[in-house]
C-alpha cells in the first residue's frame, strides 16, 4: 500500500513525493495529462463536482496500483467516498501547516495558479482551509507539522515512520 500525502494546497505535497520517490504519483499533474486540461480550465469548464468525481475514479485507481507514493489534491478529502477509501489504507501522511504561511506560498508562487485561490477572497479561503482541517484528520495515520521544517526534515521525519 503507498503512502499518501494529504493536507491543504501549498503544503509542500509534491514536493515531498519528489523527495520521497522520484517515480511518485501527483494526481494533480495526472488528472492534467487525462482530462487534457489545466484543472483551472476544467473547473471553469465542467465545474468543480465533475472534477471531484474525475479524482475520486482515479484515487481508487491508484490506491489499488503499485504507486509507493501518492501526493493528493488538496481537496482529496471533500467526498465521503474517498475518504473511506483512504481510511483502508495504512500509511497517510497529513502535513500540517497554519494558514497564514499557506496563503503566504500561494499568493507568491509565480507558477501555480490555483482556481480556489484566485475565485475567493481570504476570508472565504480561510473558510475553506477551517473546513477541511478536521477531514484532514479524520483519515490521517500520522500527522506531520511542517511549518518551520525543511522538505528534506520532512522526507526524514516520514522515512522514520
């Protein structure tokens, strides 16, 4: 079974699953290279319900794959269904990190721009991060704070597990 990497966008997910497995799987780069589209498109497009369902079909792929590690979407939590998946599952890994330093790194990253972000103010994005902290929780085996921590501290900190 992998180990799957959970928590709020910008908490450093893929760059973790870089560091941990070079042949890690991003689901967000993945569901870009199947739907043909950036996700911001397909929201626009199709809207966010569609593109839920699309990572729920491909979350139950994956976790039934060979993949050693899986960095999720942020929003991998929202649907019921995925997470009693991932409460099957033995080893995921929810990196913690307070808001004020998650709307820091997104509203600086020059190159990903993301569609919950840049559609809501803060304070209806600070709701959406309240929202999912518990669901975070709820299917975490282990949880990591990664606030002050370096990614390769991090990488240490869950080889140690």
């Amino acid at each position: 079974m992998p180990k799957v990497l959970l928590g709020f966008m910008g908490a450093g997910k893929t760059t973790i699953g870089r560091l941990l497995d070079p042949t890690f799987v991003d689901m967000d780069a993945l569901l870009v290279q199947r739907l043909e589209m950036p996700i911001s498109d397909y929201f626009a497009r199709f809207g966010e319900e569609s593109f839920r369902q699309q990572e729920s079909l491909l979350l139950q792929e994956l976790l039934n794959g060979q993949s050693s590690v899986i960095s999720t979407g942020g929003g991998i939590v929202l649907r019921s269904e995925n997470r009693e998946l991932l409460k099957k599952n033995p080893c995921n890994i929810y990196l913690r990190i307070d808001f004020d330093r998650i709307y820091q790194r997104l509203a600086t990253d020059p190159v990903n721009k993301r569609p919950l972000f840049l559609d809501k103010t803060q304070e209806e994005f600070h709701a959406l991060y309240e929202q999912r902290l518990p669901l975070y929780e709820e299917v975490a085996t282990h949880v990591l704070d990664v606030a002050d921590k370096t990614p390769e501290e991090i990488v240490e900190m869950i080889r140690c597990l």
